[in-house]
C-alpha cells in the first residue's frame, strides 16, 4: 500500500487528497477572516468609547502588557510602531499607563488603568452577550472542542504571519 510522496497511485491520492484538504481548510479560515471582519464592524456601534481595534489593544495589554511593546506587538499581529501609537492615544484617554520595567527601568510596560480594566470588562461582556447566541446553538461536544480549536488555529495561523 502507498503512502503520501511515495509515486505511487496511492500516493498520489493521498497526496490529492491532503491538498484538497488544505484548501478546504484555507477557505474556512479565510471565511472566518471575512466574518471576523463584518462582525468587527457590526459590534462597533456598541463601542461609543472605543473602537473595536482599541478594544482588542486593551485586552492585548491584560494578557501580556507587562512583557512590553514587543509582546503586544506579537499578540495582536500588529507592528510595533501601531501598537505605539494605539497605546499613547489609549493613555491620554486614561485607558493604560507606561511604566517603566521592573528589572529594566529604561524599558516600559504597559498596564491597564482601572478605568480600563473596567471598560474591558464591560465592552467583553457585551460581546459576549453579541455572541451568545452562536454559542447557545452548540451542542455540548462541539462547545468542549470550540474554543481550545479556536485557540490552536490561531497560534497555527500566527506563526505563519
């Protein structure tokens, strides 16, 4: 019996097969892109705050703000001078603050404010809300598998950006 790549006709299945797998599989994320897109724009008039690209900064800065403008920068796939300029805008509105290192003082960190921490909260919980209905029509197996494949496909995707 052949194996993928071994030049025989099973092989050659094998091999048809995986790559009409993978375009089944580029085409369901770039489907998710394309409804992560219109779902950005359809939750922004519940943001009269901050904007949805704001938002996800913020939830960056909880995650990992405390390991610098780098971290934040890889976390949300955005360079480092937008994540620069993203954060200065989000400290004059009184959404995070600089400071500097622990082990490094010349190096700044950034962390939410409790006006931020407080914002964040209840813009993820209308999202939430938004997004409940989705989450409802789950069955319960597909709900336990959700969010960790969510979760892996995201890492998946990110190293190859």
């Amino acid at each position: 019996m052949g194996t993928a790549g071994d030049g025989t006709d099973a092989g050659r299945v094998a091999d048809l097969t995986q790559l009409a797998d993978g375009a089944q599989f580029a085409d369901a994320v770039l489907a998710l892109l394309a409804v992560a897109r219109r779902t950005r724009g359809r939750l922004q008039p519940l943001f009269e705050d901050v904007t949805v690209p704001q938002l996800v900064l913020l939830d960056a800065v909880q995650a990992c703000g405390r390991e610098g403008i780098v971290a934040i920068s890889e976390y949300t796939l955005l360079s480092q001078p937008t994540v620069t300029q993203q954060a200065a805008a989000l400290e004059a509105a009184g959404l995070l603050r600089r400071i500097a290192a622990e082990n490094d003082r010349r190096r700044r960190v950034l962390t939410l404010t409790e006006r931020g921490e407080d914002l964040l909260a209840s813009k993820r919980g209308l999202v939430a809300d938004r997004l409940s209905v989705a989450w409802a029509s789950l069955s319960a197996e597909e709900r336990s598998i959700a969010v960790p494949l969510l979760r892996h496909i995201i890492d998946l995707v990110s190293e190859l950006a």
